[in-house]
C-alpha cells in the first residue's frame, strides 16, 4: 500500500528519445546539462520519493493538520521529509543560479515533480506553490523583493502561496473584495481568503503569501486587482523573519481528498491590517497572477498522472498477488490473467504514459519559450489548458479503475486504492475547472487565432502519420491508419467551430468540453505513436532501454490507439452536434 517504485526508464524514454533532451539543453545554453545528468537526478530523486515520502502518505491521510491557537501543525513526519527535501537540494533545482538555484530546464523539473506528486501528493503541493511564487517575482517582482524574498523561497527555507479566492469570489475574480490601503512604502492589507493550500505549517521559518487585493481608488472588476506579497513574519534589517505579521489561520477545510495538506482559511488585518508589498504595478495584478496560475495548471495536470502512476502500480501489484479463479487443470490463478483486468491495467499504462509524453513535451515547450521561442510560447499556450484539463480528467478514470481491480476490497480504506481515489477528484476543479480550461482552449486558443495554434498541431501530426506509414512495419502502419482517421474527425471539428461556433459564445459553451477532450486524447495518442516509432527505430541498434521495454513501448502504443483513440470520434460528433438541447429545459424542469 505505501510501496512506490519511480518509472525511471519511461521517464527517461521520453526525456531523451521523444524531447531530445541533448539537442534541447544545447539550444539552451546548458553545456553541462544532458541526458545522463538527468537520469542520475531522476534516480535519486526517486530515492526520496520512495523511501521517505511514499511512506508518508498514507499517515498524511489518516492524520490532517490540525489547527491550534492560530498555528497549524502538519501531519506526522512531514516536517522531518520537508528537511531532507530542503537540504538534498531539491528545491533549487530549476530556479535562477543568481537567486542560488541549479538553473537545470524546466522540463527536467517536471519529471522530477511528477515522482513527489507520486509518493506523497499532500506534502507536493507545498514545494509547487514555492515554485509558482518564484515564476510570479522573477516575472514580475522588483530588483528589491527579487533580493529579499527569492533567495529564500528557492532555497525551500521559506515556503509560498498563492491567495486569490474569497468567500464570494470563486472564479470569478473581478468579485475579489480584499483591501489594500497605502501606508509609506507598504500597505495595509484586509480581508479573507478561503481554500488556500498550505496556508499555515511549522516547516519553514517564514511563509510568504501572494495576494490579490484592491487598492482605494482601483477601478471595478479584474482590472482594479493588484498583486502582493504578504510574509507571515515581518523581515528584520538583516532580512531574517522577525515579527509575526497581521495574517493567519482561522480554520482549515475538512476535505474529501488530500488529506495531508492544509486547505486554509486566512485571515489578513484584523489588528489594524497585514503589512504587504506591491508587486509590480498597481491594477495589473490579475495578469501578474495567471503567471503563477499558468505554472500551477501545468502543475495540477502533471498531479493528474503522478496520482494515475500510483494509483497503476498499487492495481498492478494486486492483481499479481490476489488469486481467483481456475485454470483448465483446477489451478488458481492470480486475476492479472482475467481480460478484464488485464483490459483495466491496459488502460491504466497507456494513459499514464501519454500523459507523461504530453506533460514533458509541454514542460519542454516552457524550456524553449524563456529562451525565446514565439512559437513555442503559443504551443504552451495551447498546451496548458489541455494538460490541465484533460489528464485531471483522465485522472478520474484511472483510479477508479484501481479501486475496480481491488474489487470490493478497493472500496474499504484499509487498502489505500480509496486514497488516491479521493486524492484525484480536487484535480479537475482547483486551479481552474475543466470548464474553465475548456473555453480557454475553445476561445483565446482556438477561435481567436482563427486555429493557426491548432493547425500547426495538425501539421506536426500528419507529418507523424507519414513515418509510421513509411517505416515498413505492420503495426505502426495500422496505427498510422487510426491515427490519420483521428485526426480527420478533429480537423472537422475544429472547422466546425471556426465556421459555426466562433460567433455563439453558448454554442462555444456548449461544446467546449468535448473539444477539450477530443484534442487531448489525439494529443496523446500522437504523442506515444512517435514513441512507438522512436522504439521501433532504437530496435535496431544498441541503446539503454533493452527490447522488453521497446516492444511494450510499441504495444502500448497500439492499445491506447485501439482503446482510447476512438473517443477523439466520440466527442469529435457530440461536438458537431452542438449540444444544442443544452438550455432545452427551464430552471424549474431541471
């Protein structure tokens, strides 16, 4: 139940045969940076992973943090993990060396947090938040708070978070109420902010909050927001935490899922107003923010494959050791040899393995976008909602399919295949829902580049239809076949919307899901039939990875193209429909 062995050869298979993760630090400029660098990271970041963390998770859920005199306190043992994750040097690994980080690219952060979200998803959570503080100050902080504040939080000595949701602003920012009135050269910040992840621990000697708040004389809705950073303790001329701050804890969410990390509610000014900064300019703060956003949804995808990954090899495990049935000669055999089951594990390796093609290619596309790269800028762009939306989505269905290979015994606690279950669900809703995501794709990404962003996808997955078909081997040619039909149906799709739905935004609603979910499992299955190709070409050659795992590269490939490919056709007609019947009904026949 607690056991977790890090993918390090698929993680490794993706970094250096589908990215070229080689080619790629040479056009970074990280002349020390290649693919052996980076399996010996992974490796030993799988060592914490496994020893330390995963055996946390379980405890993190059985026993949440608890709130005491306006203190919280964590889960048993995470605090002792938080110190060896600090001084192994994990949480420096891809900031800036000018604030004391290794610089290493983003794409190799990914797949080293994808082993943390893995082992303990609870504890995870805190050292992504950090990371999206640090994006929001490089990005936008002054030289000062840059000084002041990022050397610690890249450190891991402090920690951060992220403050935009209030009582009665949800997602809907432009209701955010909090004040922040000018008071020399700080501010005096008011208000409450609800579900805040990791809002209050004992982990670290200073917690530095990201806040949006709303000035005196701010104009009304989204564009009257402005960013600060509000310490938990107040910093000495020395720069050290001194005073505590005017913020804390009221009280913490009891959750269905995730049950290790702290969801807060925060509390900001009630003895005269906590001390804040401005970041950046005033009234911009919004857009400031989607800074950190942006990196948190790439984030929160990656969780949805880290919790698929656990959640896999828990069910691969049991079927292994769990015996039911007979064979011809009266012997019992394990359940890995029913069909069904085997259907269920089937699906669980091909989608985790998508998703982690997609979650590095997109992490990859960050890499060559900070060094300049317009297009891949728009490719993230176009990525992000998707790896948001559609493996938090996909998410749902491979962990359940853990707890349906566990039979009944998934449905008791005791096994732990509940957990991850529970620990799934908040994915498709924090950060943005996958309606959010959805008409992020459908409208900025799609609709107003009138699909240039799309069809340049379209271009490189028909260039990929065109090897398989031309490498000379049946199976790639039959998954060239389903692959090109996929892609019909979505350019149709896609055709659709840019002729009939660009002009009805309730039609654009309407349809925005299955269009999110459509480009995501053709997203996924170009992305591991190149990988059955690259396999397919390693065959022949002297390579790291041995036939076993490239033949299986090559099946799992062929499976989730005879599985999951399909459903791009599915959503690909109920979008064409376009859902018209949607409003059919009034709110009283409901």
């Amino acid at each position: 139940m607690s056991t977790y062995t890090p993918p390090l050869q698929d993680s490794n298979f993706v970094l250096q045969q589908l990215i070229g993760l080689d080619q790629l630090c040479a056009d970074l400029n990280l002349d020390e940076v290649n693919s052996e660098l980076a399996g010996v990271v992974i490796e030993e970041a799988g060592k914490l992973a496994a020893d330390v963390l995963a055996p946390l998770n379980l405890a993190g859920d059985q026993n949440p943090p608890a709130l005491s005199d306006d203190k919280v306190e964590e889960s048993p043992g995470f605090a002792d993990a938080y110190q060896q994750y600090v001084e192994n040097g994990w949480a420096t690994l891809t900031g800036p060396e000018a604030f004391g980080g290794q610089a290493l690219p983003n794409v190799l952060g990914t797949a080293v947090n994808e082993l943390w979200h893995s082992a303990n998803m609870s504890f995870a959570l805190c050292p992504m938040l950090s990371q999206g503080a640090v994006e929001a100050l490089i990005a936008h902080g002054d030289e000062n708070l840059q000084q002041q504040y990022l050397p610690n939080l890249i450190s891991g000595e402090w920690t951060g978070t992220m403050n935009l949701t209030e009582p009665n602003a949800g997602s809907d920012l432009a209701a955010v109420a909090a004040k922040a009135v000018p008071e020399g050269d700080h501010y005096k910040i008011s208000g409450q902010k609800i579900f805040i992840t990791w809002g209050d621990h004992q982990m670290a000697s200073n917690i530095v909050h990201l806040v949006l708040a709303r000035l005196p004389d701010a104009p009304a809705g989204v564009k009257g927001i402005s960013l600060f950073i509000v310490p938990k303790f107040l910093l000495d001329e020395q720069g050290e935490p001194a005073g505590l701050n005017d913020v804390k804890c009221i009280s913490l969410e009891h959750k269905l899922g995730i049950h290790g990390s702290p969801t807060c509610v925060m509390s900001f000014g009630d003895n005269g107003g906590a001390t804040g900064y401005l970041v950046g300019e005033a009234n911009k703060g919004l857009s400031y923010m989607f800074t950190m956003m942006n990196h948190a949804r790439q984030s929160v995808g990656l969780q949805g494959l880290s919790i698929s990954e656990r959640a896999y090899q828990q069910a691969r495990l049991y079927s292994q050791e769990r015996f039911q049935g007979s064979d011809r000669d009266g012997n019992k055999i394990a359940i890995i040899n029913h069909p069904d089951v085997r259907r269920m594990l089937m699906a669980m390796k091909a989608g985790n393995e998508a998703m982690r093609a997609l979650a590095l290619t997109a992490a990859a596309d960050i890499d060559r976008a900070h060094h300049g790269d317009t297009a891949s800028q728009s490719r993230v762009e176009l990525f992000t909602p998707i790896v948001k939306g559609w493996m938090t989505e996909l998410a749902q269905e491979l962990t359940s399919l853990n707890v349906q290979v566990h039979g009944g015994m998934g449905f008791i606690e005791e096994t732990g295949a509940a957990q991850h279950y529970r620990d799934a669900r908040i994915l498709p809703i924090y950060e943005g829902t996958t309606g959010i995501q959805a008409l992020d794709l459908i409208g900025r990404k799609t609709v107003f580049d009138k699909g240039a962003a799309v069809q340049q996808l379209e271009t490189e997955i028909q260039a990929t239809v065109e090897k398989l078909s031309a490498a000379g081997n049946p199976t790639l040619s039959t998954l060239a076949t389903q692959l090109n039909k996929a892609l019909g149906q979505a350019q149709q799709a896609t055709r659709w919307i840019l002729d009939s739905a660009a002009s009805d935004k309730q039609l654009m609603g309407n349809v925005s899901v299955d269009n999110l979910m459509m480009q995501g499992y053709l997203c996924g299955g170009w992305l591991l039939a190149k990988s059955a190709l690259l396999a397919h070409q390693l065959n022949s050659s002297e390579n790291d990875f041995g036939p076993a795992f490239l033949s299986a590269k090559i099946s799992t490939a062929a499976f989730y193209a005879d599985y999951y490919l399909p459903r791009v056709g599915g959503h690909a007609e109920t979008l064409l429909s376009g859902l018209r019947h949607t409003f059919a009904l009034d709110i009283d026949q409901l």
